[in-house]
C-alpha cells in the first residue's frame, strides 16, 4: 500500500514532494488537535509546500504528524 511503502506510521501522516518527486515534507498539517484550529493557527503543510514551490526544497524544521498509529496486518 501507498501507506506502506512511504513507512506512514499514524493517520494523518502527510507528504509533500517536489517537481522532481523528492519527499520535502512530512509532517503534521497543522498545530490544531480535534477541533478546528483558531484564526492565526499556524498551517505546516500549507506553509511547507509554498516553500517548496517557491525553493524546490522543504523547510529544516518539521513537526512530527500526531494520530492514531497503523496497525500493520501480517502478510502471512
């Protein structure tokens, strides 16, 4: 699965890549919990991939995406 082969590890885990499909991002889309974040909430994904357009890389700094963990099925 696309989950699998990127090595997600809990939902939501986003990617972003560049134009030459290299991963720039993963992380966490942004610092709001259950609830819909505040006016002013910083959008890490957003954030990232505006970078990424505009550079072709993505930033340094990078917060971990927070969910719940995938249960991977053994394939036996």
């Amino acid at each position: 699965t696309v989950a699998r082969d990127y090595v997600a590890v809990c939902t939501p885990d986003f990617f972003g890549f560049n134009s030459e499909l290299g991963l720039q991002y993963r992380g966490r889309l942004d610092a709001s919990r259950r609830e819909a974040g505040a006016p002013g909430l910083r959008r890490d994904l957003f954030e990232a991939m505006k970078q990424v357009a505009r550079t072709g890389d993505g930033p340094l700094d990078q917060v971990a995406s927070i969910g719940c963990s995938i249960k991977w099925k053994d394939d036996a």
